[in-house]
C-alpha cells in the first residue's frame, strides 16, 4: 500500500505559501515516518485545504479559519497512524480550559 499524500491547498491572490509552507514544515517533521508526500497545490479565491488522500481534514471556509497546529495534526494522525501518540499535542487537547482546574481540596470556590 502507498503511503499517504497529504495536499496542502492554497490561495496564491491572499499570499498564503509561507503559512502553506509552515504547515508542511509541521506535517513533515511530525509524519515523516508516514507520510509519502505533503504537497503544495497552489490555487485561488480564498481557498486553504489540507486533505489526506482525498479526505478532506481542514477547510478554511468550513472549519472557520486557520487550524491550530495540534488540532491539526491530531485529525492527519487519526488518518494516517490512529494509534500513535503525539506526545504534547495529545496532552494538549486533554488540558482543561482556563478557569476550569481543579482547586485543592478544602478550598473555597471563586465568590464563596
């Protein structure tokens, strides 16, 4: 079996290859075991896609924006190699949001 091409997608009028480049820098040092190919496509109109064979992992337009790194990563890894770990990047997603830590116990809520 071939190993995966990720595709990178691009808009050339809104002067996204450097930040096209960088995730490929990100995607080729994470998944360099994995990944046969992270390819830059370059395109126009407003587009920024990221797919894996196909399968569409990041749409600026649907997904709202650019994608943080880690979240990112985490959906290519569900793709590519769904049982590894990306070490900080899981830890990452696990983390509780600010505000929501866990107090020490005997210690009063915030207000009380």
């Amino acid at each position: 079996m071939p190993a995966p091409r990720i595709v990178i997608t691009y808009c050339t009028q809104c002067r996204w290859l450097l930040r096209a480049q960088w995730y490929q820098g990100e995607l080729l040092q994470t998944f360099e075991q994995e990944a046969g190919e992270i390819a830059l496509v370059p395109a126009t109109g407003g587009v920024f896609r990221i797919d894996v064979d196909g399968a569409h992992v990041w749409n600026r337009k649907r997904d709202g924006g650019f994608p943080d790194i880690s979240e990112l990563k985490r959906r290519v890894r569900d793709l590519i190699a769904p049982g590894r770990s990306l070490g900080h990047a899981d830890r990452a997603a696990a983390a509780p949001a600010p505000g929501e830590h866990d107090r020490p116990s005997g210690s009063p809520a915030p207000g009380e």
